[in-house]
C-alpha cells in the first residue's frame, strides 16, 4: 500500500467522523441507554465504524452481483456463482456482527442505501460485465484489498483513541482477510496458467 492511497483511505474512512467533530452523534440521536454503557468509545470511532458497515454492505452488494452474474444462462459458471454468494454472505456476517458489537457499546448505526460501488467511497468500481472468471477473481481481489486497507485504518484510528476493545474485536477480522485474500490469490494464480478448460475445472471444484 502506498502512503497516497493510505492517506486517501483514511481521509474516505473519516469523512463520516467529521460530523461528529463537535461530539454530534453520527444519526443525530444518540440516546440515554446507550450513552450508560459507553466507554472508551468516541463518536470518532463510532462514525469511522458506520462508515466501515457500510462499506461492508457494499462488498455484499459486489459479491451477490457477481453470483448473480455467473448463474445467468450465458455464463453457467455455477461453481463460481456458489463461491461468490458465499463471499456475500461472509460480507453480511461482518457487518452484521460490527452493527451488534456497536450497539452493545453504545453505539449507533446509519445505513445507506445500498448500491453496486461506484469508486466514490474507497470501495472498487464494479464492472458491470467479464469477460472471464478470471476478471471477477481479480476484482474481488481489489475489493478485499479495499476491505483490509479500510480495517487496518479503523484499527489504528481505535488504537490512537485509546480503545483497546474495538482493536481486540478488529483483530478477527483482520485475520479472516488474511485467509480471505490467500485464498483469492490461489484461484488467481490457477487459472492464470490455463483458457476455458481450467475455468471449467475450478467451477465444478467450487461447485462441491
């Protein structure tokens, strides 16, 4: 990673702290309850957070167009369709989890609506087309780069505000990228050395 594009995923990943410089809830409504169980947990790192959910959505909204575009008719890469839906629900899991563990500290959430990324929020433009498996693995690739880039920020910006428990529960999900990417690499590397045939081959090994 390169220090522009740290800088720039930082600046993106912050962009939803802003409002809460003055101490201004993400949402707008920040209520009693929740304020009773908040501890070393500022409105910084909770608007960093929503805007790390929402990215997390966005990932799932990439992954389930691009099962979806593997199932139709004209591809029939049903192997490949299964793995990408898998990789969507593994996406909903993570925010998902983000949500509750915000929640519980104190916290609060603000969706947006979802949307195939457009490049605007840090999260990789999605081609609409392929023109192979290949093309999808390469841009899932980026899109768990993006993914990884945004949590190491979110790490580092909980450690800078002395909130060792969203680094704890951070930690995990840094890990799954780590298996999450080594296994995206390995199904680039596959099916870089072969055509159509090798394509095949790997679908019907996903499809099991």
């Amino acid at each position: 990673m390169t220090r522009l594009n740290y800088l720039l995923g930082f600046a993106i990943l912050l962009a939803g702290a802003q409002y809460c410089s003055a101490g201004t809830a993400c949402n707008g409504n920040e209520d009693t309850e929740a304020s009773n169980v908040r501890q070393n947990f500022p409105n910084s790192v909770i608007c960093a957070f929503d805007a790390q959910v929402n990215s997390e959505y966005e990932a799932y909204y990439s992954y389930q167009h691009l099962a979806a575009y593997f199932s139709q008719p004209s591809e029939a890469l049903h192997g490949f369709a299964k793995f990408f839906s898998k990789s969507a629900a593994e996406e909903d899991g993570h925010a998902k989890q983000m949500i509750d563990f915000m929640i519980k500290r104190g916290g609060f959430v603000t969706l947006k609506p979802f949307k195939l990324p457009t490049g605007d929020t840090g999260v990789p433009k999605i081609p609409t087309t392929f023109n192979s498996a290949l093309e999808a693995i390469l841009y899932a690739i980026k899109l768990e780069h993006s993914v990884n880039k945004r949590i190491h920020i979110l790490h580092q910006l909980a450690g800078n505000s002395s909130d060792p428990a969203t680094q704890d529960f951070l930690d995990e999900f840094l890990k799954h990228q780590i298996e999450s990417l080594a296994e995206l690499a390995s199904l680039k590397s596959r099916m870089a050395r072969g055509g159509a045939l090798i394509e095949h081959l790997i679908d019907a090994e996903l499809l099991k």
